[in-house]
C-alpha cells in the first residue's frame, strides 16, 4: 500500500504551494486519494510558505501531516523547522543551492539537489521547484510526470501551457540529479 504524506516548504514566491497543487492534482488523475492543505506565513511575499500533500492509494483520514514520510525544503529556515516532522527513515529532498548547512537527521534518506543551478542552466530561474518536484517522483514514484504535465494544464491553465516543455525538462533534470 502507497501513501506519502509530503512537507513542501521554502519562502513564498519559490513555487512551494505550486509543487503541492500539482501533485495533488496528479494523484487524483492517477485516482489516487488526496489533499493539499496549504499553510502561509504572515509575509505577502518573501516569507514562509508550506503545504501539506497526502497522496494515498487508500482514503484519507485528515490533511494535517503531523510526520511526513516525505519533505521538500527550499530554504534554510524551512529545513530548521520541518526536519523534525519528517517520519523515522523518511525522505528528505534539500534544495543545496540555498541551504549550506546539512541536516541534523541521521535516520532519514537525504538527498542534496542543487535546483536554483539546475533551473539557472535550463534559462529560468523559477523553476527550482519542478527540478526538486522532478527528484521527488524520481525517488518515489508517487505519480508519474505525464501526470504532473496533465495536472500542469489544469493547474494553471490554457495561457501557461507554452510553459510545459521547459518545466517537463525541469522535471527531467531533477529526476537525473537523483539518479547518481
């Protein structure tokens, strides 16, 4: 039985609650049971953002993640406070270009990923989130990236579709960064 209860945290404007919709969005393509249960700080733009994901292959009791199997951190604030909401031998995806500093955890898998740099040599910077998204579905498999590029259409719509190649190519650099 899968279930992932995902922590996606980083400043606002980074993509955070994008990342959650998305996955959220393509679980339920995948007829998968979800919730997205958003979470900003009192910052318009700037400060702390996170959402909660569950993705399950059963239903869900409540959207609250009190310890998340997984968690994506953006930011260095965001890994100080989530870390210790992460599951024992849970999965925790650092972004390294901004956080320089390692985790404190010694019972979790970690991965280091560069996104800022990956997202800066694909030509936009705002992508970090899709190569971290794309290291995320890499590692577990929790839906495939042909749903994150339907879910992509739904999320944002007809105006933004142009934008897919480039973020199914964020998607692919990310997966490739984890693949070793």
């Amino acid at each position: 039985m899968m279930k992932q209860e995902i922590i996606c945290a980083g400043f606002g404007g980074q993509g955070v609650m994008s990342m959650g919709q998305l996955l959220t969005y393509a679980g339920m393509l995948e007829e998968k049971h979800v919730s997205w249960l958003p979470s900003y700080g009192p910052e318009m733009r700037g400060g702390t953002a996170n959402c909660s994901v569950i993705v399950s292959e059963t239903p869900i009791g409540s959207p609250i993640v009190t310890e998340g199997t997984s968690a994506i951190v953006m930011n260095l604030p965001s890994l100080i406070k989530y870390e210790k909401h992460l599951a024992k031998d849970g999965l925790l995806l650092i972004n390294s270009s901004l956080i320089d500093q390692k985790t404190s955890r010694e019972d979790v898998k970690v991965y280091y990923i560069p996104a800022n740099e990956i997202a800066n040599e694909l030509g936009n910077g705002k992508a970090a989130n899709m190569v971290m998204l794309g290291a995320f579905l890499e590692i577990t498999k929790v839906v495939s990236i042909d749903s994150i590029l339907a879910a992509f259409k739904k999320v944002f719509g007809p105006s933004k579709e142009k934008h897919i190649p480039m973020n199914k190519e964020a998607l692919e650099k990310g997966a490739a960064a984890v693949r070793g």
